[in-house]
C-alpha cells in the first residue's frame, strides 16, 4: 500500500512538472532583455518562461485565462479574464488586479514605455486606456471605439499612433494618434484574413501574424512608407495559428508563439543583432 502511494505521488508530481513545462495555447509572448527571458502566455491558464538555453519553466500560474502580456518597467502586465493584472518580473508578487469597466474579450495589450497601457476589446470593438504611474490608483477610460474588430496592437512611438491589427477577411490595419482625436483611420489595408500579432522591427516596418494567407498562417512585413496598397513582404509561411508576436532586438528576430501548435517559433527579419536593447517597454 505505502509503495502504491508512494509510486501514485511521484507519477503525479511528474505529471505536474510536465505541465509546467509545457506550452497549451501559447497566445502572447514578450522578450525580457536584461534576463535574456522569454514570457509566454498560455490560454489554458499560466504564464511560462522560457530562459536562453531553450528550457520552459513556469513564471505563474495565477492566470486562468492569461492573452495578451506586456512588459512595462518592472512589471508584467496579463490580461486575465476582464482583468489587468500585474506581476513583479523578479519576485512574481501580483501588483494590480483591475477589473476593466464594461470589458467584454480583453485579448491585445501594448505600452507607451512610459505609463499608459493600451487594451483592445475584441468583444466590445474598443480600445481601452488605463494609466499605471499609481498602481494603487490606477485610472481608466476608453480611448475610442473601433468599426472593426481589433486584435494586436502596437505602440509607434515615432508616430506617436497606436497600430491595430483587425480580425477579418482583407484585414485592416489602423493607426490611431494619441497627440488629439483619437480617430481610427485605415493606415493599410491588406488582402491577409484575420491578423492576431503586430509589431514594429529596427527598421520601422509593420510586422503582422496572420492567420489566413491563402494557405495557413505566416508572417509579413510592410515597409514605411506606409500607403493603402502597401505590398507584403514575405516573412514566414506554414505557422500555426500564429498569435501575439514580439520582436527581439539582441537578436533581431521575430518570436511568435504558434497556438495551434503548442511552440514558439523564431524568425529572423533582415534587421541585425543589438549589441544593447535600447527598448522603452521592459
């Protein structure tokens, strides 16, 4: 009997530790450069960590149903169910827990390096604003509504604009500005379906993650400047699913957690390696 038990608790401790060290609906990545770690949101609940060598361990696994994360001085930030929550990146403590008013499927996130994180709302079509310089007083609003669905989002900060990736057949991709009304405006309309994952590289392009070109996901770039029939560069074909992206500047590559698949996958993008991460968001 006491051998049974024995072999029963060691069969589920290693079934636990594979648990953690596994990916289940990757959904959000984000690079940590002074750590040198990746974070990894998982849709079936927690956050994982995936340090240089390749290895996954778990970071939390306080999230339930964590989308998109983001890295903000210190922090980081998971939308979590109509939450953002917050969690210290060294010592895992939870630093916020706010429940976003009239939040309907809180699913992309981004910063402006500073204190103002930006959510988009892919229920509601709306793109909410929550101030963090008091995280015990956070404040929030909605920054504007949408006439498409927004998905990921990026901070320009060139531009001053926020860029929304849309989920729908010949998606759009938006540019809203945040130095006065802030009005949506079709920036690039493409003939991708469904793009999930946006984001800036050392160049300024716009790198999407699309889930339908013509045959499975990829990932493609769109080179400033900017018009409305600015063609695709192609990136990467035969993704899956491929959701929120991030781009590494150390390394000059792309991650981008494939959610149909279970992994995480790395491209380059013609950028070079940084020797220093001179990145405003971590």
């Amino acid at each position: 009997m006491i051998l049974r038990t024995v072999t029963a608790l060691l069969l589920a401790c290693t079934a636990a530790g594979a648990a953690a060290q596994s990916l289940n609906g990757p959904e959000s990545i984000e690079f940590h450069p002074r750590s040198g770690r990746y974070f990894i949101s998982n849709t079936a609940g927690g956050i994982q960590q995936r340090a240089p060598d390749g290895t996954l361990s778990l970071f939390t696994d306080a999230p339930t149903s964590p989308y998109g994360i983001e890295l903000l001085g210190g922090v980081l930030y998971v939308l979590d169910s109509g939450h953002l929550k917050g969690y210290d990146v060294d010592s895992v403590e939870p630093v916020l827990d706010l429940a976003i008013a009239g939040a309907s499927f809180l699913n992309g996130i981004t910063s402006d390096g500073a204190h103002t994180i930006y959510l988009s709302d892919f229920g509601a079509r709306k793109i909410h604003r929550v101030d963090v310089a008091d995280l015990a007083a956070p404040t929030q609003s909605v920054l504007t509504p949408t006439a498409q669905t927004p998905n990921g989002l990026a901070y320009d900060r060139a531009g001053n604009r926020l860029l929304v990736a849309t989920w729908t057949s010949n998606a759009k991709i938006l540019e809203i500005p945040l130095d006065g009304t802030p009005t949506p405006a079709t920036l690039i309309q493409t003939q991708l379906g469904n793009i999930d994952g946006i984001t800036l590289d050392c160049h300024g392009a716009i790198v999407v993650a699309p889930w339908s070109c013509g045959s499975g996901g990829c990932l493609r770039r769109f080179d400033p400047p900017f018009a409305l029939d600015s063609p695709a560069q192609v990136l990467a074909d035969g993704l899956s699913n491929p959701a929120d992206i991030d781009y590494n500047r150390l390394s000059g590559e792309i991650a981008v957690p494939e959610s149909g698949a279970n992994q995480v996958s790395f491209h380059p993008t013609g950028c070079e390696a940084a020797v220093f991460a001179d990145d405003f968001e971590r």
